[in-house]
C-alpha cells in the first residue's frame, strides 16, 4: 500500500485497521495507540494523496464509530469510543 507508483489515491478494502494504522505511521509520521477498540476491526475505504491525517481519522471516526485524539507532542493518537 503506497503512492510510490504514482496512483493519486489507495483503495482499501476488507483491511484489518491495524494494518492501515501501520501505513499510517509511515505516512505522517505518528504512532497509534492500539487497544481493544482497534482489534480485529476492518475498513473498507479510498484514501486520496492529498488528504491529511485529521481528515483520514474523520473518515476512520465515522465508519468505526471511534474518536481520535491526537498528542502533538509525543507524536501519538490514541483510540477511543464514542
């Protein structure tokens, strides 16, 4: 999964959300905070190149009914229900 090869956009579907939170991390540089919120939870999704990561983790909250808050600071995002 990447924008190496040029593509403008990923298409993503069935993806355990852990393994899109690994791309994640490369991509923008934070660590996610994985708990039992995150487990075993599966995401179908289009992520654009342009997109930042707080419109991404608006997308994430929506679909899994999660909120995301992120540490500046400590360059992390934690994972919580609503």
């Amino acid at each position: 999964m990447s924008f190496e090869s040029g593509n403008q956009f990923i298409e993503i579907n069935n993806l355990e959300i852990e393994e899109l939170f690994k791309f994640l991390e490369k991509r923008f540089d934070y660590e996610f905070d994985k708990n039992h919120y995150t487990k075993n939870k599966r995401v179908t999704l289009r992520i654009n190149k342009k997109d930042s990561l707080e419109q991404i983790l608006k997308l994430l909250s929506i679909i899994n009914n999660t909120t995301y808050e992120i540490n500046q600071e400590k360059r992390e995002i934690q994972v919580f229900s609503k």
